[in-house]
C-alpha cells in the first residue's frame, strides 16, 4: 500500500512539474530536471505519508538535515520556473486582456518538421499560429515565404519577403537573405506564368 501511495505522490509531483514548464521558454532541460527531483520527492513523499522517524536525537537529527538537503535540491532545481511561471501568473492577473503570446518567443520547430514531412499545409497554420506571437519574426517571415512558394503562390511569398526588407530593425544579412527569396518568387511566378502559357498553347 505504501509503494502504490508513492507512485501516486512521485506521478503527481510530475504532473506539477510539467505544468511548471508548459511555456516554451522553460521546457529546455524539462526531463532532465524532473529525472533529477524523482529521488528527492520519493524521499519526502514517504516521509509525509508515515517513514518510520528515529528514535535517537542523533536519527533526528541526521532525519532533519536529510530533510532539508533534498528541499534544497529541489529549490536549486525548480526556483527558476517556478518564478518564471508566478511571473506569468502575475501578468494575467494585472493586466487580463495581455496576450499570453507576447510572453514566449515564437518557435518554429514543429512547422519546419511538418514541412520536411512535406506537410505543407499544417507547417503553414503552424507558421502562421506563431507569428501570432511575433508578426515581424524574420524567421518565422521566411518560413512563411518558402511555404507559400512550396504551394506555388509566389504573390503571398512576396508579401511576407516585403514585411522583413520594410522592417528598420530587421539586419542587413536578413534583408540580403530576403532580396535572394524575392528573386526566387519572381523565377517561381514566371516559370509558373510560362507554364499557364504552355498550358493554353496545347490546350487548342
């Protein structure tokens, strides 16, 4: 019975760490950190749920300092999101109508996984969902323009090309990166301009 009580406090103390790093700028290191406080949480779950306690003031004395060793591993582990997700916390309780998507950065990871997968589709609302969070990302702008490009629509690729060369803090690397993707929409529309052309031609 206590064995089945620990599992449910340790799957329990896991919930709560997932839960403390659910915004994307604390999931690095997420499993590494919650592998890491497992041995901890055990320790102090059988302990709130009835370990036997010594009998010597020395035992308790050893108990306590054990105690306290495995919260502090358990602070130096988890103070950082913790704060972080009471800062969250805080924000939406102020100021109730912000935007929780100002306050992780975009990720485009998922988007540029589905386009390798060649699902365009999905990539583009991925693409799309985080530029919520950031509408002038140069890289989520980019991103954007080679899947409209990929969908053969080179007139929405050049529009996502002149977000980033209208930009004034966009670098001049990006703004070089985005006259070479411009050029490319412009030999993607005539190719596909000539292919129409191709097309009609054949066709009477």
């Amino acid at each position: 019975m206590k064995i089945l009580v620990t599992i449910v406090f340790d799957a329990l103390a896991v919930a709560i760490f997932i839960l403390l790093t659910q915004p994307i700028d604390l999931r690095p290191g997420r499993w590494v950190r919650i592998a890491l406080s497992l041995l901890p949480v055990t320790f102090l779950g059988q302990t709130l749920i009835g370990g036997a306690l010594p009998c010597t003031p020395i035992g308790g004395m050893a108990l306590i300092i054990w105690l306290f060793a495995n919260i502090g591993v358990l602070a130096l582990l988890w103070s950082g999101p913790i704060a972080s997700f009471a800062a969250h916390g805080v924000i939406r309780l102020l100021e109730p109508k912000f935007h929780e998507a100002r306050l992780t950065p975009p990720d485009f990871s998922w988007a540029i996984k589905r386009r390798n997968e060649g699902e365009i589709k999905d990539a583009l609302a991925a693409t799309r969902k985080e530029l919520e969070k950031d509408p002038s990302n140069y890289e989520g702008l980019i991103l954007l323009a080679q899947l409209y490009e990929d969908l053969n629509m080179p007139a929405e690729a050049l529009k996502q090309v002149d977000i980033i060369l209208a930009n004034p803090n966009a670098t001049d690397p990006q703004k070089e990166v985005a006259r070479a993707e411009r050029e490319a929409c412009a030999g993607l529309a005539q190719h596909l301009q000539a292919m129409e052309l191709y097309r009609k031609h054949t066709s009477q």
